[in-house]
C-alpha cells in the first residue's frame, strides 16, 4: 500500500504524486482511492487502492534497477529484419510494444525505446513509431530523471548517447538494405 505524497508510476502516463488517499461511498459500498496528480501532465486520476496493483501502479525504480535498464539499451537490439519494415509488419510490432507500455516496466520501455532506434537506422520512421518512440523516451526520462537526480536534458543525451553505441555491436550486415 502506497502512502500519502508517495511518487509513484502509473504506466502509459508516468510519473504522479498520491495527493490524497480517501474514502467515497459508491453503490451502497465504501471504496478507497488513490488521487494521483501527474508531474508532467496537467491530470489527475483517482485509483481505487484495492486496484492499485491491477492497473500496474508501483513505486520509482530503484538506482540499481536504473543501472540495469541502461544496459539493457547497450545490449542488442532485436534482431529485425529489413522485410519486416512494411506496415502490417508495423502493426504486429505495434501490438507487442502496446502490451510492454502497459507494463510500466522501465526494462520493457528501455527495449522498445532502443528498437526504435535501430530502424531509425535502416529508415525513417513511419508517425506511430516516431509518436511511440517520443512518448517512451518521455516516460524514461521522467522516470530515471528523477530518481538519479538528473535534469531532463542530461538524462535525454544520456539515453540516446546509449542507443548510438549498440548499432555497430547489432548484427546488420544481414538486415541492412545494402545487403537485399
């Protein structure tokens, strides 16, 4: 159970702070609620405590867990094939990269974040993958900024400095155009 002013993630929006924890009757029955106000959004949510765990609401990654989502963006990228760059081929990756944004989880993000950027290398990308790629690197740096104490920017040029060194570790020369 979360306490009052604890930040907490709630996934797909990011980084909010529970300003009030109350009780409201509804239907006959007394349900407790979680008042999240967003840091970087102009939005409030209320979330039943009971359902807090359900709708992925958890607390700020720990530094450790930091460090490890980092390497996780050096490691690698998936392997994708040039093929799989046509537009059914988005919608499939789409569909998995939905069900890890709704993980909430920063390893989940880190890994589409850096997929991203590897057909950003092959590609330009298409609106939903340059809107989706914004949005995750939105929840990473909200994330990571505030628990390593890092200003936002700092933590942008970190992130995408990261993502530049694992292209020539990822095995192209079979995926590349040139090589079709």
């Amino acid at each position: 159970m979360f306490r009052l002013y604890d930040k907490v993630v709630y996934p797909g929006y990011g980084v909010a702070k529970i300003d009030r924890i109350f009780s409201k009757i509804i239907g006959g029955n007394e349900a407790s609620f979680y008042e999240l106000i967003f840091l970087n959004k102009d939005m409030t949510v209320l979330i039943p405590t009971d359902n807090a765990e359900a709708v992925g609401l958890r607390p700020l990654s720990s530094s450790q867990y930091i460090k490890d989502v980092f390497g996780s963006l050096m490691a690698p990228a998936r392997k994708i094939n040039y093929s799989e760059f046509t537009a059914s081929n988005w919608n499939k990756r789409n569909k998995e990269y939905q069900v890890k944004l709704k993980s909430g989880d920063l390893k989940d993000l880190s890994e589409i974040y850096r997929d991203l950027h590897y057909i950003a290398v092959y590609k330009e990308l298409s609106f939903g993958e340059k809107h989706l790629l914004q949005q995750i690197e939105g929840l990473l740096v909200e994330e990571i900024s505030l628990v390593e104490e890092l200003g936002q920017e700092k933590t942008i040029e970190h992130l995408r400095s990261l993502c530049s060194g694992y292209v020539q570790k990822s095995p192209t020369t079979e995926n590349s155009p040139s090589s079709l």
